[in-house]
C-alpha cells in the first residue's frame, strides 16, 4: 500500500491530539511539523517494517558488491570518466540495474 501524506499537524495538535493522531497514524502517515517545517512522519507499524527491511536489503547489496564510489574511482588520482557526460551516460546505461 502506498501512503501520501495526507494529514500534517503541528507538534502542538500532535500533543493535544494524541488520540487522533494515533487513530489516523494507523490508516496513513501523518506528517508532524514545528515551525512550519516537517520533523518526522508516524507511519503504521507494518509500514515502518517494510522499510526496514528494504533498507536491510539495500545495504545488504551494497556490501555484497563494490560501491559506486569505489567502481567511478571517486577521490582517487585517476577517474574511470572524463567528462561529466560519461557520467551521465553510465548513470543512465546502469539506471535499470540500481533502481534508481
């Protein structure tokens, strides 16, 4: 099931609420905001183990394989590419493949 943020409320109402915050936290994500700028979103229990568990996933395949950063060779005297359109070329040859 995919969320949108539907609901925000401040950290104020978040307090104030406190049981309609978690009523709705249950059904969808809700965006809790102070100062107008979003500081953390409450999702349903099973959404946050979905996550987590892609993240496990995610950083399981990055281990397993070398890094982008390693492979472009990054920070180092010499550089797979010359140009930033090599870049964009391998980025967008490899897109498939990440993800991304």
């Amino acid at each position: 099931m995919e969320y949108m943020l539907v609901k925000t409320m401040t950290t104020t109402q978040a307090q104030k609420n406190f049981g309609s915050l978690v009523a709705d936290a249950v059904k969808e994500a809700v965006s809790i905001t102070k100062h107008r700028k979003e500081v953390f979103v409450i999702v349903p229990s099973y959404e946050f183990h979905k996550m987590k568990k892609l993240a496990e996933i995610a950083t399981k395949q990055v281990k397993e394989s070398k890094t982008l950063l390693d492979f472009i060779g990054a920070g180092k005297e010499y550089s797979r590419f010359s140009t930033i359109d090599q870049v964009d070329d391998f980025i967008s040859a490899n897109r498939e493949i990440w993800k991304i």
